[in-house]
C-alpha cells in the first residue's frame, strides 16, 4: 500500500526538491500545500500529486489530508537572514506560531511529523565564548576538531544577547524543538528534527536585480553579483566557516528516513556534510573559480570582492557564529547517511544553470535581461 505524505511547505527551495525527487524515486501519493506554486508548476499535473495553494495552517483540507498522511513533513520557514533583525516579528509568527499549530494538530490525529529546524538552533559555539586567555594554552590551533563538533544529543545551544535580534530565527525554531519534544513526552506525539546545515543546489533563492528584488542567502547573493559585475560582499570579511551539503543529498536522507521508522522516529539528526566545511571568504573563491571552469574565461577568478560590516549590510542588531561543524555519526549510524558530494562540484552544477540562463562576461557592468524564468 502507497505511504501518503504530507508536505508543508512543497514549492520552496528544499519542498520542490523532495516533492519531484519523492514522485521520482516512490510511489507515494503526496499532498502538499505552500502559498503559491513556486518551483513545482511542472509537477502539478503528476497523478500522485495533490496540491493546496494558500496558508497551510488555516487551510480547510489540512485536517484531512493529515488524518490521511502516514507522515508529515513540515518545511514552511522564513529563513533569510537579512530579516532576522528587521522584521522579527513576521520571522517568530512565521518559523513558531504557525509550525506550532500544525505539531499540535499532528499530536492530536497520531501522525508522525518530521519537523525541520535549522543548524541555527546551536547558536554560538562554546569555544568562541571562552575568554581569550583561554587560548593560550595550548593555542586554538591546536584544539581537536572532536571539540567543535555540534552534537544534537549533547551540545548547549547558545544564543546571542536578547537585543539582537539577529537570534529571533535561531530563538524562534528552538522553541518550536522543543515544543515538539513536549507533545512527545506529553501526547506521545512521534517525531524527526532535522536540523540543515547550509544545503545548496539549483532553484535555492531568487537573483536580486535579476529575478527580483531583496537579499538573499549568500549563494544568490554571491551569484547576482558575478552576473551583474559586481564585487561579492564579505560580511564582517567573511571568516566565518560554514559548511554545505547538496540538497539532492539531503532530499534521499529524507526519504531514508521516511523508509526506517523504527530507528528514526524520536530523533533529532544533523544533515550536512563537514568535508564540505570553508569560510565563507574562500566560498566566494570557489563560485568564482566555478564560473571561470564552466565558461572557460579565467578572468572570472579576477572578480572583486569587497569586505563590508554586518551592521551596514543587515542592519544594526546582526551578529553571527563563527562556526557550524555538525557530528553527523547518528545519520550515519540510523539511517546510512553518507555525503559524497564535494563542493566543487556542487558549484560548477549552480554555474553551468545560472551562465545557460544568463550568459554574461566578467566584464559586464549591468545586470543582463533575463533569457528565462528558472
């Protein structure tokens, strides 16, 4: 008998990927809902697809389609740093109030929910909170990676002072973590947090001054700005180290999840890949590396970069995590999760669809008029 999932939240970045990958590689009927079509307007027509536009949480066929679902996904998040500190309001009603109502409603029909939080959770690392002295002896070169590793089970989540606001996203979705936990332990509610550490792929955000107007994540960002000749910005210089994981990957963890209940249910697991872990310094070197290979004009590696303060570029109240490492031995262990993807090669695939989309030169001064809508 066909599993029937659930998916809040199916036409942004990671939904669209799981909802076309879950129609490719199952056979599972799915319902999705989202506010608008999105990224999944070639999927509508598909016989196992059933789509709801408009606010998942007050939609009128939610309540049925979750007593139907054997698992729920709940993906629907605001998560663009740029409002973190700016519209923290809309970022708490939409990443806890909301989610909130649908964990309850899953608690109450007996449904598994798997619920996705966010690497952010964590906050700041414990090292970067040590006095400086601290590091003296011995120097923090020589701390063993083992101490930076961000464990689900076991390391304290540390957010920033309350007048930043910048942790309204991070403060928001461990609330809701821990939400889930209590209808866990109170109404036996059967749940997966997953928390995403920096997955990439095609169709992650939109292009400012190409596709629309805002800023984005770092990759979009990052992206527009080689487009339209200009310097990539590096936030507080960009020494901050992150690592990236395909989302293609991330979307067959999920569905390996979704295949072995009985050691995944009531786990909190990590999704990323630490190989893949730079500063975002270097990332910037890498994509314009990639759009040197694929176009086979080196002079895009000459592409200027520019460093400029959190305060000027999000706004006052920003602050940031000097880095996120995640243990990811219990995905490995439970589910076989076993990231192969380099980032080299991730980028080189984000290249090759943006430069077939938009060709342009490194000497381009103006942003080019869109060839397609991705």
């Amino acid at each position: 008998m066909s599993k029937h999932i659930v998916i809040v939240g199916c036409s942004g970045f990671v939904g669209h990927h799981l909802t076309e990958a879950l129609l490719q590689h199952t056979h599972w009927l799915i319902t999705g809902f989202d506010l608008e079509v999105g990224k999944i307007s070639h999927l509508l027509q598909h016989p196992r697809l059933q789509f709801h536009s408009g606010d998942a949480y007050c939609h009128p066929e939610l309540d049925k389609a979750i007593e139907q679902a054997h698992v729920v996904i709940s993906l629907a998040a605001l998560c663009n740093p740029s409002l973190y500190n700016t519209e923290p309001l809309r970022v708490i009603e939409s990443n806890y109030f909301g989610p909130a109502r649908l964990v309850e409603k899953c608690a109450k029909l007996k449904k598994w929910l798997i619920q996705f939080s966010t690497s952010e959770v964590y906050g700041k690392t414990i090292l970067s909170q040590w006095p400086k002295a601290s590091f003296t002896q011995p120097p923090i070169a020589q701390i063993p990676e083992q101490s930076w590793l961000l464990n689900e089970d076991t390391t304290p989540l540390i957010m920033g002072p309350v007048q930043q606001q910048r942790w309204s996203y991070a403060s928001a979705k461990q609330l809701l973590e821990r939400t889930v936990l209590a209808y866990h332990l109170e109404q036996d509610l059967r749940y997966t947090l997953i928390r995403p550490f920096n997955f990439l792929g095609l169709g992650m955000d939109f292009l400012p001054g190409i596709e629309g107007e805002g800023l984005p994540r770092v990759l979009a960002n990052f992206t527009a700005n080689l487009l339209c000749g200009k310097p990539l910005s590096l936030v507080d210089g960009g020494k901050s180290k992150r690592t990236f994981l395909c989302v293609k990957e991330a979307t067959d963890a999920v569905i390996n999840i979704i295949q072995n209940p009985e050691t995944c249910q009531n786990q909190i697991f990590n999704l990323g890949n630490p190989k893949n872990e730079v500063t975002i310094e270097t990332f910037a070197g890498l994509i314009k590396k990639a759009f040197a290979q694929v176009s086979g004009d080196d002079e895009w590696n000459a592409h200027p970069v520019q460093s400029v303060s959190s305060a000027i570029f999000y706004g006052p109240g920003y602050e940031d995590s000097d880095r996120r490492l995640p243990d990811i031995s219990k995905a490995m262990l439970r589910f076989g999760f076993n990231p192969a993807r380099n980032l080299d090669s991730i980028l080189s695939e984000v290249a090759q669809y943006n430069l077939s989309l938009y060709p342009s030169s490194p000497n381009k001064s103006l942003c080019p008029s869109p060839l397609a809508i991705p």
